[in-house]
C-alpha cells in the first residue's frame, strides 16, 4: 500500500519522455515519478525508495528526494522570507 507523506519502496512499470510510472507491488496502486527529478538511468523492474506526496489536483506523485519531516514526524527548521 502506497502511503502519502511517507518513504515508499516502488517499482519501475513504465519509463516515458515525461518520467517513470511506479507501482506498489502488492497494492497495484500507480505513482508518477517526474524527469526532472531523476538523474539515473534506470530499468524496468527496478525498486526506487520515494517520497509519495498529492499534486494540487490530488494526483499521487513521487520524489527521490527525502523532506526534513515525514507524515508524523516533526522538524525544526529555519525561517528564511514573510511575506
């Protein structure tokens, strides 16, 4: 099961121009992983650790990147602008 705001282990179903598709293996559940944030190269089958978050349009995309908290996790951190 694929769960937001959380590291998640996915495995590479589809690799396109825009990025790769992810799946949950036991779920079934479909990520989106964005070009610009991958670097690698990578294959089909492969298993990427990602960060999972929702889109302003509530669609589930990934990250390789890790942020400074999880879901349930707290953080300290620095303000650097107000508005």
């Amino acid at each position: 099961m694929v769960v937001i705001g959380k590291m998640n282990q996915l495995e590479i179903t589809h690799i396109s121009k825009q990025g790769l598709h992810l799946e949950d293996p036991l779920s079934q559940e479909s990520v989106f992983l964005p070009l610009p944030s991958t670097s690698t190269e990578y294959a089909l089958g492969d298993e990427l650790t990602v960060f999972v978050y929702l889109d302003n349009k509530d669609a589930l995309l990934a990250s390789v990147e890790a942020p400074f908290a999880l879901l349930d996790e707290f953080a300290l951190v620095r303000i650097v602008e107000v508005q």
